[in-house]
C-alpha cells in the first residue's frame, strides 16, 4: 500500500473523495476488515476540466466490494434511450401482443417510413405497458436497495463504535 500511495504521489494524481461511505471493501472474520481498495485517480488538470465531478460509493447487494460510480455532476442528461428488455420474453403472449400491435398500425409511405412509423408506435405501446406490467416489479427492487444501503451504513457505524 505504501508503494501505491508513492505511485499517486509522484505522477500528481488526485483521489477525489468518496461519498457514500469511508470504504470500499469489507471482509475477514464477520466481515470486521475495512478498506477502500476501489477509487477513481484523476490528474489536476483533468479536475480543472470537470470540477464538479464526484465518485459515490453504491450499494452492494452481493459482492463483498462496494461499486462506485463517477457522476459528472452539471451534466445534462436527456431522455433516457428505449431499451428492450429480455426479460419481456417470458411474459405470457408477448410475442402475440406485439403481433397484435404491429399489424394493427396503419401506415401510408414509402416502406422505410412505415417501418420508421411502426417501429416508434411499438415502442410508446412497449414503454407504457411495460410500466403497467412491471411498475411494482421496480418498486421492490428500489425498496432492497434501500434495505442494503440502510444496512450497509448499521455495518459502517457498527465499526466506528468498534474502533
């Protein structure tokens, strides 16, 4: 560890500081060794460019390592891209539902603007009934989420009481 610390020293780098929590790992005997093993190194310069860049430490539902995400602070996001999800497959009359959908649009045009036309209908139909079908699918996920974050911080306060 000592050689690491070297290493960011000589080459100038920057450890931005970690919110979230103080460490990135745990294990050992009843999970008691801490360390933050997993960090984003970035030069001066680079900080100059994205000053309002932070690293947050996310929860871990599995792994004995903690993730951590780069988030670019001021950054403007736009609407989030279609994405389709495997996981509709195993719904019972996906494929017909589709089907259903897509014959039943009625397109005039040449057959790249049909497919263009049909393709953006399918997809509003996909994202609302996929909001109708697995909304509450998203709540519990969340709602463990915040289970293992709230855990993840009784550990992190169960070792300072400790130390």
């Amino acid at each position: 560890m000592r050689r690491f610390a070297q290493v960011v020293d000589e080459l100038d780098l920057v450890d931005l500081q970690l919110q979230g929590g103080s460490f990135t790992w745990s294990g050992g005997l009843n999970n008691q060794s801490r360390a933050r093993l997993d960090r984003f190194l970035v030069t001066p310069y680079w900080l100059d460019q994205f000053s309002r860049v932070v690293q947050r430490r996310l929860p871990r539902p599995t792994s004995d390592h903690f993730s951590i995400l780069l988030e670019g602070g001021s950054l403007r996001r736009g609407p989030t891209p279609f994405k389709f999800e495997n996981m509709w497959f195993k719904v019972e009359g996906f494929k017909d539902l589709i089907r259903n959908w897509w014959q039943g649009i009625e397109v005039r045009g040449n057959a790249n603007f049909r497919l263009t036309a049909k393709l953006k209908e399918v997809k509003q139909k996909l994202k609302v009934w996929n909001r109708e079908v697995f909304e509450s699918l998203e709540c519990n996920k969340d709602a463990a989420l915040q289970q293992v974050e709230y855990w993840d911080r009784v550990e992190g306060e169960s070792v300072k009481n400790i130390v």
